[in-house]
C-alpha cells in the first residue's frame, strides 16, 4: 500500500489500521512521514500496550531513545522479561513507576549475582496490576513496595524465599489496612510460611486468592485459622500444596495416613459454608510419602503429579461423580501412565502451550490432549527413525508452534533436514544420542541445516558444533538468526587463544557476544 493510499484513509480506518501493529513496527512504518501521522500518533492513539519479550536489540535501540519518551505519558501495559530473544535491562523500576498511565506491569528477569527487582523510590498512583516473577523477597519488602503503589488492586509475585523468621513488619510508611485496594493476591512458588502471612496480614481485603506452595505442611485446619483470622473476606480460594510425609510401612497405614490428612479438608468449613474441594495424589519415595493437594477445578498451569510416579494413588473430597476441569493446564511433559486413574481418565487439556513427550504416542494422548492449536513449545524424544513421520504429523496439528527441541534422538535423525513447520522460529539441537553423547555438527551439517526450510526461518538457536569455523558457518548462512546459543567442548581458560576475542575479529560489530561458561557462548544480532 503507497503513501498516497493510505492517505486517503480517514483518521478512524487509520486508527483501526495502527491497531493491527505491534508498537516498534508501527512507529517505524509511521513516524515521521507526516504532521497527520504524527499527531495521529503521538495524540491520537490514546494508549500503547507495549511487549518486550521477543524485541530484538536492534530495536530496542530504535524504539527507546527514539519513540519510548513520545508515548511514555500513553503505556497502559508493559511487559518485561529476560527471554534468550530480549535486550538486557537494568535500573529501570523508577522509571517504570514515573509512567503517568501505566496500569499493568509485568516484570520477570533474574540478573546474575544482584537482586531481581529493586524497590521503587517514586509514587505510582496508575499502577492497578503487577506480577513479578522470580524475586527473592522478605517480608519488609512488601511494605515498602505498597506504600509506593497505593492504588494497586491485583498483586501477583513468584518466589523461591526460604525466610523462616517471622520479621516484624514496619508499619511506618505503610498506609492503615483498610486504604489499601489490594483485592486478588497471586502467590507462586512459596517455600516461606512467615513470608506468605505477612502478605495476609497486610492485605485483608483480598477476595481471591491463588497459593502454590511447596516444602510447607499446610491441613485443612490451619488454613482454616488463617482464612478466618487474616482474610475475613475471602470469596474465591485457590491452592496446591507440594509436601513429604513420613510414611509408614506398608501401603495401608500410607492410606490411612492420608485419609486423616485429607480428613481435615472434609469439614463445614470447606464443604457446606464455602463449597471448597481438593483432590489429593500421593505416591511412596524412599522414606516419604510424596503429597499434591489442590482446589478444584485445577487452577495451575503445571499438571499436578511428580516426576517418574508411576504408582500414585488419588482420592478427592468431591463426589466421582462429578469431573472438575484442568483448562488452565498449559504445560506438560505427557507420560501415558499419567492417565491410568479412573478418576482422571477423563481429563482433556486443550489449552497446552508447552509439551514434552517420546515417541511414539498412542491414541490416549490425542484424547486427553484433543488439538494442538495453543501450542508453542515442543520437546521431543525420538528412539528411532520410524517414529519421524508422527512427529510431522504433530507439527502439522500446531499451527503457532514456535519452538521445538529435541531431547533425546537416534544420531540418523539429526540435524531435523527434513521436518517443516511454517511457524518454527526457535530451534534447540542439543539433544542426546543413544550413547548419551551430545551431537556435535560439522561444518556440512551446518551448511545442510541452513539451507533447511526449517533453518531459514530460525531466529533462535542451540547447537553444539564440532569446530569454530562451524559458528561463522551458522551466523552468515542462517540469514534470520538472532540468538545463537553455541556449545563447544575446546573452549577452555587454558587454551592459547580466546574464541570470544576470536569471533569477535571475525564477525560484524553488530553481533554481541558473551561467554556465559567456558564450552558455552551465546551471540546476538
């Protein structure tokens, strides 16, 4: 479409048009051709939802000295994250919480050797919604953090903290309980009891609330004590408890064991006045007994049963016959013993975006996982080449698929020459033979897999390469490579040149090259 047509438009097609961008390709089509698209712009275009998960470098260089000040007082959304495929950021809380009309924030990094997320020093009174992923946190912080962001109404927060003090909460700065909007608290990963009361405390208008937690022996009764105490207006409660019991000898006194347990979620409480119902797995491990208790209808996006627990056992608080949904499924590594259960067997997750699996798989799987449209990621192992065609068959059922990874295959199978999937933009190659060896590809495989229709699309890529001369191979043949993750065994602090200041002579300064460990070099355009 010419300059010309598109300024024909009116201003509302053109509104509609601008829509259909995301923010860095709209800026650069639009800005500056004219006053009317710039007004349009920078006036009109009333707020900016801005993702940068997946920009590259080179347009984070554009989009942030260039545009990022025109639309700052207009970013109603924004997200951030430390993605292979994303820029790295740092020091920028304050700023983020000056934005005037930043109503939802999304922040997920872990930067190497410092704190994940720093507490803000400015007021944001647009704040409403904020996630934070990844930070270890102590019960202090989050005083701090609510009396900077007094307007907020949802808090979401995953961390693996250990605090087992219960450190005094300084009420200070912190405004009276009753003034602060806080209503739904979504608590990920927690390993600290002392940590997770402390938010309860704070926040005791919180209707909905949603709890993982793992390593922290929790009943019926207790949560029944902190409900009652701390969350008088709890409406909507979502939980899963990963814990380890002592187990007994033999499987009947197991049982027993977890009746009594189980028994403690059977009360009014749960059942008649809220309504409230678990289902309980639980398997033996060594000394333990291995326990996973959630709400129902599931409400995590990680299937609820431990790795390689082929003999659990499931009992519910809910009558059989009724069947509860796993809709918020979205990962999963399928195993088809993981269905055996009666009580799940009628199961299907429709919504998964992350899926690892062997082949071959049987006509189970396609019952309880119907339609691969959500999908994004796959993961596969490949015991041998007769198994390729159903793997085909897969990436033809997902159509938004953008990564796929091999974990384990038989070496005649690699590098993946012959699959196609138009949606593939991120490759991971490392994978094992039937020896356990990682495939190294020479500089022919290198060479094959570029000119591969699933290599020339490839933005994103892991490889272990026999030679240094198979990494230039890579970079100037694969023309939309990003993010190239390399392995290399020689790579050593011993050896006599420096393969980063060695590549470095030899590729463009646009590339930027780190060495995350020695045999391991990650490079980006």
């Amino acid at each position: 479409m010419s300059k010309t047509t598109l300024e024909s438009l009116s201003n509302e097609l053109l509104l509609d048009l601008f829509e259909l961008f995301d923010v860095v390709n709209l800026l650069r089509a639009f800005s500056g051709l004219n006053t009317r698209f710039n007004s349009l712009l920078y006036t009109d275009v009333r707020s900016y939802r801005v993702d940068l998960r997946s920009i590259s470098k080179e347009d984070f260089n554009i989009l942030y000295p260039a545009y990022l000040p025109l639309i700052s007082n207009r970013i109603i959304y924004l997200r951030l994250s430390d993605d292979e495929d994303t820029p790295y950021f740092r020091d920028v809380i304050d700023q983020i919480w000056k934005l005037p009309k930043l109503s939802h924030l999304y922040w997920d990094f872990t930067f190497k050797y410092e704190r994940h997320f720093s507490m803000p020093t400015y007021l944001s009174t647009s704040l409403h919604y904020l996630t934070i992923r990844n930070y270890n946190c102590c019960s202090y912080d989050f005083s701090r953090l609510f009396e900077k962001t007094p307007r907020l109404r949802k808090f979401s927060i995953s961390s693996d903290s250990d605090e087992d003090d219960d450190l005094p909460i300084s009420r200070e700065f912190l405004p009276a309980p009753q003034s602060l909007s806080v209503t739904r608290l979504i608590l990920l990963s927690i390993r600290s009891l002392p940590l997770m009361t402390s938010l309860f405390k704070l926040l005791p208008s919180i209707t909905r609330l949603k709890v993982e937690i793992y390593s922290i022996t929790l009943d019926g009764h207790q949560w029944k004590e902190m409900i009652v105490n701390y969350l008088p207006q709890l409406k909507n409660f979502q939980f899963k408890i990963d814990l380890d019991l002592c187990r007994s000898i033999d499987d009947s006194t197991n049982e027993d064991k977890v009746d009594q347990y189980l028994s403690t979620y059977r009360t009014s409480f749960w059942i008649e006045h809220h309504q409230w119902f678990v289902r309980c797995h639980w398997s033996q491990w060594n000394e333990y007994l291995q326990i996973s208790v959630y709400s129902l209808p599931y409400a995590f996006v990680y299937f609820p049963l431990f790795d390689n627990d082929h003999n659990y056992h499931t009992k519910s608080t809910c009558s059989s016959d009724i069947h509860h949904s796993y809709d918020s499924v979205r990962i999963l590594g399928y195993e088809p013993w993981m269905f055996h259960d009666e009580a799940l067997s009628h199961i299907q997750l429709t919504n998964i975006e992350k899926l690892s699996l062997q082949l071959p798989i049987d006509q189970q799987f396609f019952s309880i996982i119907p339609k691969l449209e959500n999908l994004l990621s796959l993961t596969v192992a490949i015991p041998t080449e007769n198994h390729r065609l159903q793997l085909q068959a897969l990436l033809d059922r997902a159509p938004r698929l953008f990564s796929l990874a091999f974990k384990f295959c038989v070496t005649s199978a690699m590098p993946p020459y012959r699959y196609t999937s138009s949606s593939i933009c991120r490759l991971d190659l490392q994978g094992y033979d039937p020896s356990r060896r990682r495939h190294r590809y020479d500089i022919r495989q290198c060479m094959e897999l570029s000119r591969s229709s699933i290599g020339i699309q490839c933005r994103i890529l892991a490889i272990e390469v026999e030679k240094p001369k198979c990494i230039l191979q890579l970079i100037y043949s694969m023309l939309n490579l990003r993010t190239l993750h390399v392995s290399y065994e020689n790579d050593k602090r011993s050896n006599q040149y420096d393969l980063v200041k060695v590549l470095q002579r030899y590729l463009p300064s646009t590339w930027s090259i780190t060495r995350f460990c020695y045999g391991h070099i990650i490079i980006q355009s």
